[in-house]
C-alpha cells in the first residue's frame, strides 16, 4: 500500500518546520530515500566509549536478568543487548546530545522519546543476518505505534564493510507499506529477534521492491552514522568474516506518536523491547556527549 504518512513531518506545514541539523539538500534527500548516511558523527574516542559500554553490559547479570540479551542461535554469542539507553548513562546521553537529538526532533517535526535501544554484535564468523523487514511493521502490529512517524540511528562501532553485513536499504521503498499476512503468535519476540519468520514481507514483495527500488549498503568506518525511516526496507547477511560489525541503534518515536493497543491483537511487548513510557528527552546542558 502507498504510504499515506510524510517522511519528514516538520514538513507537515511550512509553519511547523523546525530548523535543525540537516540542510535542506540532506533533508530532501532523507525524504525521497527515507534514510541518510555520514561518516564521522562519533570520534573513535566516544566510539570506544560504546564499545567499552557494549562490554559491560553484555556481562552483566542484572541485563541478562532482565531479558534484554539475545544470543546467536545455538551459541552463547551476544546477538543483541536490549535496552542498552536505560543501563548506559553513557548511552542515555548519547541519545540526548543536542547535534543528534535536534536531528531526531526535526525530522520528526516534534518532541521525542527512545521507544528501543539495542546493541546488534554482529559477531565475526558466528552473526547471523537479519532478512529484509520494515521495522514499523513490527513496531505497529506488535507495539502500537500508529504511525511510521519513528527513526532509527545506526552507529557503527566497528568498521562496517560491504562483507561483513553491513547493512542494506531499498532507497524510497520506505513510501510502501507492505501488509504481512497471518496472525502473530504470542511472545513472538523470544524468536523474532533471533530469526524472525512472523511479520515479513514474501519473497514476491521483496522481488517487487527489489527491482523496483535498487538496494544500497550503509558502510563506513567506526563512527558513521545512519539515520533511517522506521518504514525502511532493510536487510544485512550473515557475516563470515572474523571482524564483527557491531553498531549501536537508537529508536526516536515522535511523542505525538505514542503506543496503543498492538495492532496484533496480542498483549504489548516487555518494556526492554519497546518503552512505553512517553517521556520528551531532555537535552544535554549543552556539554557534547563524552
Ligand atoms: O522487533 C524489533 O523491534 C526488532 N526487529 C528487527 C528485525 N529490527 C528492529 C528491531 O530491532
Ligand atoms: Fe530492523
């Protein structure tokens, strides 16, 4: 189905647009593609940072405790840490950082809050790929979100090649919305972040948007960024090669945006996976996130 929501809400109307961050050019761009790419948003200091954060977190038990790792299918490799904004102050200030969170409110158009955070290792030799899938599909269905009115921020801590599954998009293919037929089992999440088969497009879908709208990779070395449309089509390989691709993603959800009943039908999902706790961010006084 065509999208009947913008891509850049502050465009909603001319009066309502907010200045920020992006050009005009960048801002066009993010409309027409649904997604945006520079390097050099994080130095390798504050990279470094996130890594060392990535490690404490993924051995500690109190996280575990919670539910928010996934491992690799049939390994104890951390596949993903959930909720990594609400155990890292670090992370939490991430997120709060006004050259980031000004980026977030404009394309938004509104105030915004972290509806997830996770860390994705892509481990070498042993990462698994995630197959094409629009995340508002599952943010919707399973969430509550009504509309596509949500970005994520990829951060990549290690080097992201071409090899080691960086990540892929269909540019434009964010003004589709593909309906995923059948219903959703219950606590579809205990599989779906570790291989997810429920709430993904079929394979003619994929072949439609495919041919129809190209794929490009994000790559680029530790600190690059990627900003893209919650309705993105994306995908990344498994990755055979020995260097890791681990990035760190931050959900912004506009507030005007906020969770209802999961279109599912089925209970909302635990608070690590999607925060239902609409609060508008609040940016750092100023000082750059460390
Ligand atoms: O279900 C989710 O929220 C997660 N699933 C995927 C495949 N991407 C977005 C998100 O991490
Ligand atoms: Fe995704």
């Amino acid at each position: 189905m065509r999208r009947p929501d913008p891509t850049v809400w502050s465009e909603r109307s001319r009066e309502s647009r907010r200045p920020g961050p992006f050009t005009d050019d960048e801002m066009g761009a993010y409309d027409a593609k649904g997604f945006h790419i520079e390097e050099g948003l994080l130095t390798p200091a504050q990279v470094q940072g996130l890594w060392s954060e990535f490690d404490r977190l993924s051995a500690d038990p109190a996280v575990a405790g919670s539910g928010a790792i996934v491992r690799e299918a049939g390994t104890d490799a951390v596949r993903s840490v959930f909720a990594v904004h609400r155990h890292s102050r670090l992370i939490d200030a991430l997120a709060r950082t006004p050259r980031i969170l000004n980026r977030a409110r404009q394309i938004l158009g509104s105030e915004v809050y972290i509806h997830q955070s996770r860390i994705n290792a892509m481990p070498g030799m042993v990462g698994k790929g995630f197959g094409w899938h629009s995340d508002f599909e599952t943010w919707h269905a399973e969430d509550g979100l009504p509309s596509p009115r949500a970005l994520s921020l990829s951060i990549a801590l290690t080097d992201n090649f071409a090899f080691n599954g960086g990540l892929m998009l269909m540019p434009g293919a964010h003004r589709t919305y593909v309906p995923c037929v059948g219903a959703t089992p219950d606590d579809n999440f205990r599989e779906s972040l570790t291989e997810q088969k429920v709430g993904v497009p079929s394979d003619d879908a994929v072949y439609d948007l495919g041919y129809a709208f190209g794929i490009e990779q994000f790559t680029g070395p530790a600190g690059s960024a990627l900003f893209f449309d919650s309705n993105s089509m994306h995908a990344s390989s498994n990755n055979i090669t020995p260097y890791s691709r681990a990035n760190v993603f931050l959900v912004f959800n506009s507030v005007e945006n906020a969770p209802v009943a999961p279109f599912c039908g089925n209970e909302p999902r635990p608070s690590h996976v999607a925060d239902r706790d609409v609060v508008p961010l609040t940016p750092l006084d100023g000082t750059e996130f460390s």
